[in-house]
C-alpha cells in the first residue's frame, strides 16, 4: 500500500506511540493525518509534526475516543475535507494496574480488582479500537458501493489499512489483568475482522509493543523497570517509540503482513 497521498487517523495521538505513529505517516508521504486525542497537547503536537513535514499534514481532533459521535464526526470532516481515510491505527490506551485479587495482611481479607475500573479499560483499550476500525470498514464499503463495486479483487489497490496497538502484556503479566485482557482482545478482533473487511479491500493487523520509552511505561519506575524489564528485554533498554512507530508503517505499507507483529526488542519475562 503506498503511504503517499493517503488520509489517515490516529487515536491517543497527542503523546507516545501515537504521536510517532503519526509524525511518521506524515513523515512518509501521507497526505493528512488527523491526530485525535482528549489532551490540549493534540495541537502542540499537530504543529510541530507540520514544522518538521514544512506543509500541513497534521489536523488536531481533540475530543473523546470512547465517544460515537465524535467518532463520526472525525470520518465525517475528513471525507468532506481532505478524502476517504485510508489509514487507521487506534493507539489510545490506559491502565489501570493492581492484582487481580490481593489479600490484605492483617485481616486476611481479599480484595478483588475493581470491575469500574476494568470497564473502564475495556471501553478505552478494547472497545474503542475496534469500533474506529470498523466505522473505518464502513465508510470504505459504502464508498465501493457507491461506485457499484462488490468484492474487491486483487487488480485494485489495497482500499485500506488498519494496525491495532496490542501489547507483550497480552501474554499475560502480573497486575495487569485488565490491561493484558484487552491486548488479547485486540487479537481476536484483528483476527475475525480481518477476514471480514478484506471482503472490501481492507486489512487488518496487530503490532505488540515490548517495553517502550512512554509515560506510561517511565510511571512504572526507574527501580522496576531496572529490576523487572530490563534484565529480560535482549537490548537491555528501552524501545523508542520511533521504532514502533517504522514497524507501524511498515505493517501499513506491505500488504504481504498479515495478522501480528512482535515488536517486544526480545523481552521475555521470567515464570
């Protein structure tokens, strides 16, 4: 799929991966990128990817990624300005960590991982991604329909791409038990998905992030990520979020990639 040209969305995109997501797409040709995210940063950030770009590439879109209508409304000014989206990487995310169920020593007493706070993640992690890619599916099929075309064929070009943001978490990883659902999550929605919205010319593929240079990782600490992360990851640092970001477009550009990418730096954790 050539990048050139293309409009794109990316959610959680006023910081870590999302924000190099999208200076790369911009980076690599694609016509616009709408950077979506809740935080006011979303136009500091729109502005320096169009300073490094010296065009205007970036569109800031601030609003709730969890939201429909906002959803929508985000398709609905890009077609109207700047064409069909094309591109989609829903890389907003949170955690919520504790234990699953964590016994109090004095009396005894479990307690078990609060249910608000995990629908909470689902509803960011999980929900939201999924819903993005599909109204991505959506728009292109009833645009092919529009056209009078069924079935895409392998003469046409890709019509579309998505890449969800899973996790090496979705392997399982202790305090993280809604966290890591929801990255195994994103797996079975790529997996079923994809082999529904190739039906329109659409692909659909899941990146997993080891442990990279974010806020959200850098929250966790300097002494666990020393003690916790570091001695089991083969490049004994952290991954940048360029990285990530290169691998994203990568899995976007070559439409020979299919189903999930691991781009862990060789973190395996111990037993």
């Amino acid at each position: 799929m050539n990048l050139h040209g293309k409009v794109a969305i990316v959610t959680g995109a006023a910081g870590g991966i999302g924000e190099a997501a999208a200076a790369e797409l911009a980076n690599r040709g694609v016509r616009t990128v709408l950077l979506v995210d809740r935080s006011e940063r979303t136009a500091e950030v729109a502005d320096a990817i169009n300073r490094a770009a010296n065009r205007q590439a970036a569109v800031p879109m601030i609003g709730d990624a969890t939201d429909e209508g906002f959803r929508k409304g985000v398709f609905d000014e890009a077609a109207a300005r700047y064409g069909p989206v094309r591109i989609l990487v829903p890389a907003a995310g949170i955690t919520r960590d504790a234990l699953a169920v964590k016994v109090d020593r004095e009396s005894g007493k479990a307690a078990i991982y609060p249910i608000e706070n995990f629908r909470l993640v689902a509803e960011v992690n999980l929900l939201a991604p999924i819903y993005w890619a599909m109204e991505l599916v959506a728009r292109i099929a009833e645009d092919r329909a529009a056209q009078g075309l069924k079935r895409w064929e392998p003469v046409e070009d890709i019509q579309g791409a998505v890449v969800f943001i899973g996790s090496v978490s979705s392997q399982g990883n202790k305090g993280q038990i809604s966290y890591a659902v929801t990255k195994a999550g994103l797996e079975g929605a790529a997996a079923t998905l994809s082999k529904e919205a190739m039906f329109h010319g659409v692909r659909c593929g899941v990146i997993h992030p080891g442990f990279t240079d974010t806020p959200m990782a850098r929250a966790l600490g300097q002494d666990f990520l020393e003690k916790n992360v570091l001695p089991y990851t083969q490049l004994r640092r952290l991954i940048t979020t360029a990285e990530i970001a290169d691998a994203i477009c990568f899995m976007v550009s070559n439409s020979a990639v299919s189903g999930e990418l691991w781009a862990d730096a060789g973190w395996h954790p111990p037993a």
